[in-house]
C-alpha cells in the first residue's frame, strides 16, 4: 500500500510541474483567449479556443479531456493516474487533482 501512495505523489509532483511550467509559459495566452471569448462569443466560433487549448497543453504532455465556455479545463496528463482541473479566470488561474479510478465494466 505505502509503495501505491508513494507512486500517486510521485505522479502527481511530476504533473503539477508540468502544469506549472505550462501556465507559466502560456498563462497570458489563456487569459487573453478568455477575455477575447467574454467580448466576441456572439460572434467566434468555440471550436476554435479548443483547438488554442490542446495546442498549448499537448507541449506540456496533457491531452484535452473536457472544456467548456466558462474555461474550466480537464486534462490527463500521460503519467495517467491524476485528472487535473483548471479554471482560466480573467487574470489568474486555479487548479487542483482527483485521483483517476479505473472500473472493469461486468
């Protein structure tokens, strides 16, 4: 059990650094694409933002899970194990981890 636990905070020390270094890199990217959503959604296409979202979190080994037009952001990074949620605000972010649990369908 302690070696599961240990493996879980592992996993999750090397995604949150690369969650980090992806915000830093395109944080003002993020924010700008939500503030340029808040004033021209009647007129942009979301598909579009999605597509900004995967290119800017694939280079950090993230994959897209889920993204919605209040920019709330579901990634799974390639460690697997971690959901991570981030929520794009105007001028900051926040973020936090749920355990991935696996269920064998009978």
């Amino acid at each position: 059990m302690n070696k599961n636990i240990t493996k879980l905070k592992a996993t999750r020390k090397i995604i949150e650094k690369d969650l980090v270094k992806c915000l830093n890199k395109f944080g003002s990217n993020l924010c700008y694409l939500k503030s340029r959503w808040n004033d021209e959604k009647e007129y942009e296409d979301f598909e579009q933002y999605k597509k900004q979202f995967k290119l800017i979190f694939e280079k950090f080994n993230f994959k897209v899970e889920h993204c919605d037009k209040k920019f709330h952001i579901v990634l799974i990074h390639k460690v697997g194990d971690w959901c991570t949620d981030v929520q794009v605000k105007s001028s900051e972010f926040s973020y936090g981890f749920s355990k991935l649990v696996t269920k064998t369908l009978h």
